[in-house]
C-alpha cells in the first residue's frame, strides 16, 4: 500500500495525541502542519519534527506534497477546512464531532459527494480491534438479538470559562466533547431511535456540564446514556441481548478489552487500541477506491450529529 502523506489541520491537544500515534501507523507519515498562526505552526513542527509548517489552513490546503488531512481543530472549525480541502481535491479525516451544527455536517457530506472525494468522522472507537470482534459476535448472534444499549463517559473537569470545553462557541460542552461517545456506540448498534428523551446541567457559559438521555425504539429496544465533567465514573458499555450481554470495559472508548457472557459463562478478551486503527482505515478505503467508509458511513455521522442536536436541545433549553 503507498504511504500516504498526512497534513494536520490545527496544533492543539488532540493533534498531538494523533502525532503520537502515527508512530503506530503503518500507511502513512505526517509531513505538514496547518494553522491560523504561523509561529504555532512552526512551533508544532518543530516539537514533533514535522517537515513544514503553514501560517494559514488554506496553504495547508494548497500543498502538493499532502495527499489527505487530519483536521483537529474545535469543532466549529472543521466545516470550512474540510470544505476547503474537499474542493481541493484531497481526501479529510475530521476529528468528532464532525462539526458543531446538523448544518455543517449536512454541508459537508453533501460536498464530499458531489465531488467524490473520501470523508470520514474520526470516531476511533469504531476501528478498535474490541469493538470489531463486537460486531462479530452480534452478526454471529452470540449474544442473541441486541435488546439494549447502557453506556456512560465522564471526564472530571473544574469550570474554566477560558478553556474551549465550557466555550459554546468553540463546540464546549459535555455532549459534543462525550456524548458523541456513547451517542455514537449506540447508534452503530441500534440504529437511528425513534424517540429521544434527554435531561441535564448546565455551566454559567451556557454548556452542558452533564447529561442523560434515553433512545427508544418503535421495537421496544433502548438505549441509556450519560456523559459529564462534573463527576468521576467507569467509562463502561453493556450491550444486551437475547442470549447474553457483553461488558465493553472501562474506558469503553479505548475498548482495552470486554467480557462476553453467554447464560453463566464469561470470556473476557484483551485487545490493543489506539488512532492507528482509524489512519490505517482511511488508507485501506483510498486504496480500494472508496469515498466513505463502511465502517463510519457518513449516513451515520449525520444521524448521530442530529441525536447530539436533540440532546443539545432538551437540556440547554
């Protein structure tokens, strides 16, 4: 398989995380990094020896010698790089939330199909080797028939109106930040709910600093969610079914490992996990010539956005 040359699209936190794991990629190589400010680009660069720098998100755009871009900035951000690059021709992973807005994300998609270029959201969770030996068992019927999905995520933060995660406008709050989570689990599940009840707190800046919500189904199957930065907790899965349940343990979004029970037997499986595993899907899916994954369909990154905007609803108010 070529290598592919991986441009970055913002120099935060989550790009750095992705820098790491990149040593761990097995089809491809980061050779740039963009930004609205050059001197961070550069700094960027030259604290995780990346070969250039730009000043500007559209010069990262414009570089010949990037064939696909990371983009990894606050959520409100990604609608007009993803735009940019999609007009541009190249290939984007954008980081979840795929943007803050059902619009954005409508746009996006509409955008990355007309021009027949590869978008992707980057729920990494999807790509871990766990959570592929979970839609495994439940396509073999392991567990039975999946009646029920109970998840939560919590990341403990103190209010700090300063940081982007209690900023509405740069995508803060407990929904979009770990409610794509277990939103996101659920869905690749279940499916689309019928009905979506939801209840939480919020911060003085107007974010949601917790949340709730109940998916429910014509069928009568359901999903229980929460997710805060209020409180502490396990970061647990249980899928349920017919003929037995599977632990997805904590943090199920690493997905380290899970226990399948099946009547009064348990097996419980170790797995590695990490970014790779989504980088190294991207590459797989361009090489079969593919525009959207099948794995992280853009029919569900859309479905899941518009759960994430009626949860958002219900507890800001």
């Amino acid at each position: 398989m070529e290598t592919l040359r991986w441009g970055i699209a913002g120099p935060g936190r989550m790009a750095a995380t992705m820098v790491e794991a990149f040593e761990h990629v097995r089809t491809g190589r980061i050779v740039a990094v963009g930004s609205r400010s050059a001197d961070r680009a550069e700094a960027f660069a030259a604290e995780h020896d990346i070969p250039r720098a730009h000043g500007s998100y559209a010069d990262l755009v414009a570089d010949p010698e990037v064939d696909a871009i990371y983009v990894a900035t606050p959520h409100p951000q990604h609608t007009d790089i993803a735009l940019a690059a999609i007009a541009a021709g190249t290939p984007v992973l954008v980081e979840k939330a795929f943007t803050a807005t059902v619009e954005d994300t409508r746009a996006v998609i509409e955008a990355a199909r007309s021009a027949g270029i590869f978008a992707m959201e980057a729920m990494w969770t999807r790509f871990n080797p766990a959570v592929e030996r979970i839609r495994e068992l439940v396509a073999r019927g392991e567990i039975g028939d999946v009646r029920a999905v109970h998840g939560d995520l919590t990341a403990f933060r103190a209010y700090d109106p300063s940081d982007r995660l209690f900023d509405p406008a740069l995508g803060g709050g407990a929904v979009l930040d770990l409610g794509v989570y277990v939103l996101s689990f659920a869905q690749h599940l279940l499916g689309t709910p019928d009905v979506v009840h939801a209840v939480g707190g919020t911060f003085p800046s107007g974010v949601e600093s917790d949340f709730s919500a109940v998916l429910g189904y014509a069928d009568g199957r359901s999903a229980t969610l929460s997710g805060s930065f209020t409180t502490y907790g396990p970061g647990r899965v249980m899928i349920l079914g017919t003929a037995g349940w599977i632990d997805v343990h904590p943090r199920f979004h690493r997905a380290p490992s899970l226990t399948v029970w099946r009547e009064k037997q348990a097996e419980t499986l170790e797995f590695d996990s990490g970014y790779a595993f989504e980088v190294d899907h991207v590459a797989d899916c361009l090489a079969r010539g593919l525009n959207e994954s099948p794995i992280m369909p853009l029919d569900d990154t859309l479905a899941v956005q518009q759960l994430m905007a009626q949860v958002l609803a219900q507890v800001r108010g």
